[in-house]
C-alpha cells in the first residue's frame, strides 16, 4: 500500500511558512512560486499550475461560470418595491463579482485533479496569487482530508521603496495636464426635452475634447448630488432580507436547485452575498433617484457606457424602462446580451468591438462605429540613445482568464535576461506593472502590491542579470519610455497597441489565444511576431535591430492591422450621436 502523503499547495505570499513546510512535504503544487527544486531532494513529485489548469480545462471553466451567474439572475424573487429583478441585478454584477466565481471554479477544478489520487493524506495551503482556500477546503473535506491554510504574512518594510514612491508621486503633481476644452452644464430641474443627458463621465471627457460637441445641446445627468433617495443603512437591511428569502427559495429548497451541481450552491452564496452587500443598496439609490428624475424631465437622448456595478449604469436601466431611448459607448467592458443590457444604439470604437459584441449576439442593427477613445494619435518623439532599447511590458495575475498561469512571469524573465547576455551591444529593461488590487482571499488573493514588486526584484536577481538588463518600478510611465524604446515585448499588455501605432516593432512572449479581444485575427495580418524560447527571441531581436527591411515589414503589418481592425477609420463620436438623433427622427 503507498504510504500517505502530504500535499504543500505552494502559494508565494507567506515565504517563511513555504520553507518551514517544504521540509515535511512530498507532493508540491506550485501556482505562483519557482522553487528551485534541487535544493528540496526528498521532494519526489512536483506540479505547476499549468500542468493541471490547460486549454482544455477553459471551456468547462467558462461554462461553469456561465451557468452559476446565469442562475443568479434568471430567477427572480420580488420584494415589494425593491429593485430586483434582473436587469437592475445584471446592473450590480461588478468585475469582481466574476472573478470571485472564477477563482473558486479554478481552484475547485485544481484541487480536484491533484487530490485523485488516494495517497494524501494531508494538505497544506499557503496564500499565493491564484490560491483560493475555500475551493481546497471545499474539495478535502468532500474526501475527508484535513487542510492547514496559511495566510499572507506581513509584507516586510522597504524605506527605500516608500520613499522612492514618494518621490514620483511628487513627480506627477509637477507634471501639467491638458484639461478639456469643453465644459457641459449639468442639468437641473428645468425641462430637458430638447437636450441629451450624458450619465457617464468618461463619454463626457470624450465629446469635451471635440469643440463640435456644442452643437448637440448636452447636459451633464446629476448623478452624484441629487435630491430624494433613502438612507443607505435602510437599503442594506431590506436586501440583507431578501437575499435570505432568495437563498431559502432558490438554494435550500432541494427540487429548485436540481440542474446545478452541488457545490455551485457554496459559489452562488458568496456571490449573491458580495453583490447584495457591496452593490445592490448603494446602486438601489441611484437607481430611485433616475426613476424619480427621469419622470419629470424627458431628454430626448441617454448617452451612457458599459461599464458595470456603476451610477451611471442604473441611470441608462432607468432611462430605458421610462422609454427614453439610450445610446451606450464601448468602454473597456464588452458587453454581453446575456449577461448585460440591450441600449437602443451600440457605440463601437474599434473592429474588434465589432465583432465581439457581434459574435456575442447583439445585432448589427444597433452598431454606430465610431473613432476608438484609445487612440491618442500618437506620433514617434524618439529620443535618442546611444544603444538600441528593448522594453518588457510586465502584466500581472489579475485572476480573470482561466488559461493564464500566475507563473506566467518566470520564463520571460529567464528569456530576456538570456537574451541580455547573448546582445551585450544592447539594452534591455523590465517594467513593472503599475501596483493594483487589494488582496482577498475570496478572490484568491489575486492583485499586485509590494509583495509582488519584492518577489520579481528577487527573482531577478537570482538570474544573475548582465548589467544591460534592468528593472523598472511600477511608478514609472510606460508611455514615456516607449519614445526610447526600439523594440517592446510583452504577453498581452495593451501597451502594444500603443506601440503598434507609434512605429515600435512588438515581439509576443506568450502566443495570444484565438478568442483574445484586443489580438482577434492578427496573424492574419502578420503582425505577431511570436518567440517562446530565448533561442527565437534573441534571433527575432537581431533580426529587427540589425534588419530594417525585416522591421519596417512588421512595424507596417501591425499599422495594417490597427487601421483594419483595431482602429478602422470611421466617424468621431459627436457624429455617431448625429446618427442615433437622425434614427430617431
């Protein structure tokens, strides 16, 4: 019979217990760590978190959050007078609210395919990037197996790095921002019917920049300071109440639930508990509050954007179902019909938002293309610098796609300070990504702080970098250093698009999926020049610097594919409103 082991489920975030407990381990599960595993002989089997969580695993992942959030809003409990029904809690469902679900089903899914075998007897799991405690534990006590989980610990104090943080946010203070050249007036409580009410402020900084804009007579919607509303402590205890009632109904009633899988129930309630409790009762308010104001004052267009769990969402849910027609710009959340709401007109700034939202199911009919927001029509100030400067744009586990590893990072550090030592003719500098989140377990401590800085400038210098290779703190402006920068590589950062457009070759450390919205069909165009090894990347570096025929072919395919997909030519924005107004008659 095998002997029993024990599983360290090995997370980065609590290093001091990582190497107390790899001395009793047998079985390692590295989700965010590289260990060196020669220093750990009695350790047999080893596993990473892509040997477990592959391309074949996205699909079921993705159908299972699918199916958990389909659940959540399509049945419907009402409560007198209080905002339920779907399309105000499709409203609320925020990006956190997916990635709550994602980290479970990952973790679930992960546990799962390590814990097949009958030989474990314990599990230990330590908090890293991607580790999701209450999937593990969900998993072992299925199999009666205990589990010790070990939280993030404190993250130790670096003077240098605070006041270095110090020192560029003084930097920023100092530097002079364009203001728009516009200013709209917020409309009061006179009669609106002639005008357009804009509830979104970043649709606002965009028509504010387009002098044209002052012919359409818009108004600011007064989404912040506006009379009527009920307290807020009012609003929490009446959906603390309902979401009991839904859980009684919908979760502990054995017949309801039978098309879902036991241990969705376990997601659904941390789901409907995050949504009832951090959005619902703030976003109810904003909600009454449109309804109210939208009864007396009628515009005769709502212009909004997709993005959720927001203000201005609740004033296009309310426009709309007061019959006031609403025209929505494509921001950074491409909608999804099932998953979001149907406006009457459907800004898209880009090919790409185009087709998604078209393969996702809203139809061509409510389209208006229109000139991208992204687009900064940015021309090449290059600086000149005495050696040729190749840019890493690091990203960081955000926790919001199945088939990215948190260990993403490792190889193309070992890459690029490869190719350091192989172009010492060259300069190389990795950049951080700029600092994000706040750690959670429930989101499975998902996020990038000072921990994550400290963890990659050790790594780094574990590699033993040459030294014309460097790392870049977070605080320090990618787009500026893109006029030095003579080639850019990253694994999905939109960095590249800008790069695309100022004439800067890309290199794709990480080949994009087919289905990635801001790369659909770029091989088409040849324009992802892919290296997934040091060998490819330091011949596709010497080929770009020292060939300007090979550099100026793939520098004119990534325009091609920025005019002819990301960025087509079409319409400005105030002119894409001109076309909603001319639809309406």
């Amino acid at each position: 019979m095998a002997r029993r082991q024990t599983l360290l489920v090995a997370g980065s975030l609590a290093p001091n217990a990582l190497s107390r407990y790899l001395k009793e381990a047998d079985l390692v599960l590295e989700i965010d760590t590289q260990l060196e595993r020669s220093r750990y002989p009695q350790i047999k089997n080893w596993l990473a978190y892509s040997d477990i969580i592959g391309s074949d695993q996205v699909t079921e992942v993705h159908q299972e959050l699918d199916q958990v959030l389909t659940y959540f809003l399509e049945h419907h409990l009402p409560l007198g007078d209080l905002p339920v029904h779907r399309a105000f809690r499709v409203g609320c469902l925020s990006m956190d609210a997916k990635r709550l679900v994602l980290a479970h089903i990952v973790g679930r899914i992960a546990a799962l395919r390590v814990l097949k075998s009958d030989s474990i007897a314990r599990i230990v799991a330590i908090a890293g990037n991607g580790v999701q405690f209450s999937a593990w534990l969900e998993v072992a006590s299925e199999m009666e197996i205990p589990v010790t989980c070990i939280d993030p610990e404190p993250t130790p104090f670096n003077a240098w790095r605070l006041l270095k943080k110090w020192w560029y946010k003084r930097q920023q203070r100092s530097v002079a921002t364009n203001q728009p050249v516009l200013e709209f007036e917020s409309a009061d409580s006179q009669q609106i019917e002639d005008a357009i009410l804009c509830s979104s402020e970043r649709v606002a900084r965009f028509l504010a920049k387009d002098p044209s804009a002052t012919a359409l007579n818009i108004k600011l919607a007064p989404t912040k300071n506006i009379a009527g509303g009920q307290d807020l402590n009012h609003y929490t205890k009446l959906y603390d109440e309902w979401w009991k009632a839904w859980q009684q109904r919908f979760l502990n009633e054995g017949p309801v639930h039978q098309a879902l899988a036991p241990h969705c129930l376990r997601i659904l309630r941390d789901l409907g508990a995050m949504v009832v409790k951090n959005s619902c009762p703030k976003l109810a308010i904003s909600y009454l509050r449109a309804k109210s104001y939208l009864a007396d004052n009628r515009p005769k267009l709502l212009l909004c954007d997709t993005q959720v769990d927001t203000t201005e969402r609740m004033w296009a849910l309310a426009a709309q179902e007061a019959g006031i027609p609403v025209a929505a710009y494509v921001y950074d959340h491409l909608p999804d019909p099932k998953q979001s709401f149907i406006p009457n007109f459907l800004f898209c700034d880009s090919g790409r938002t185009i087709r998604v939202v078209t393969e996702r199911g809203f139809s061509k009919d409510i389209l208006i293309p229109v000139r991208s927001h992204r687009q900064a029509n940015l021309s090449r100030s290059l600086i000149p610098t005495r050696r040729p400067l190749v840019v890493f744009a690091d990203s960081y586990y955000a926790g919001v796609r199945a088939d990215i590893s948190p260990r993403y990072w490792f190889p193309c550090y070992e890459m690029i300070v490869q190719a350091a030592r192989a172009l010492p003719e060259l300069d190389f500098a990795i950049k951080l990504h700029p600092l994000r989140g706040k750690r959670e377990a429930s989101f499975g401590f998902t996020a990038f702080d000072e921990k994550d800085v400290l963890g990659r400038q050790e790594f780094f210098r574990q590699l033993h970098p040459p030294r014309n290779v460097k790392l870049i703190d977070p605080e320090v402006n990618l787009s500026q250093m893109l006029n030095r920068t003579s080639i850019l590589l990253h694994v999905g950062s939109t960095a590249s698009i800008e790069a695309f457009e100022m004439g800067i070759a890309v290199i794709f450390l990480k080949d994009p999926p087919p289905d990635a919205p801001s790369y659909i069909g770029i091989k088409e165009f040849d324009a992802c020049r892919l290296a997934l090894d040091a060998p490819t990347l330091i011949q596709h570096i010497r080929d770009l610097v020292s060939r300007s025929d090979v550099r100026q072919e793939l520098v004119d395919n990534q325009r091609r594919f920025l005019k002819t997909v990301y960025w087509p030519p079409g319409p400005s924005l105030v002119e894409g409103i001109q076309s909603c107004l001319n639809k309406l008659g």
